[in-house]
C-alpha cells in the first residue's frame, strides 16, 4: 500500500502544506479569476430539438437504441 507523503498532507493533518484555511482561500481565489468561465458554462443549455426520438423497440432488455440483433458470446 502506498503512502502519502507528509510534504503534499496539510499541516492540520501533521503534514508540511499549507493549512486547510489557506489550501480553501487560494481554491476560492482561482474561481474568482475564471469566473466569467464558470459564468459562461452555467449560460449553457441542452437543445432537446436535437436529440433523436426514442424508437419503437426502445425498452429491448432495459437498453435503448434500435438493436436489430443482440449475439453474446
């Protein structure tokens, strides 16, 4: 089984990295520069139009799609 190293634990773990305080401030800092990409993906949607209708045959063993023949080996 591997170990993790104390120089990557923090130190409120017994490690050499910042504290936990510190490692969330700096996570909180990197979202605030991109966030205007986080933004941007949040304005994205899905266009239903675009997805293909469900089949007849749809429901064949609990999968979907239009299997015409299912061979398992």
């Amino acid at each position: 089984m591997e170990k993790i190293g104390k120089e990557i634990l923090p130190v409120d773990c017994g490690g050499k990295e910042k504290s936990l305080e510190e490692l969330q401030e700096m996570l909180y800092q990197k979202f605030e520069e991109h966030k205007d990409y986080f933004t941007q993906l949040d304005k994205l949607r899905i266009n239903e139009d675009l997805r293909p209708r469900r089949l007849k045959s749809d429901e064949m063993f609990g999968l979907s799609g239009n299997f015409k023949k299912l061979e398992i080996d």
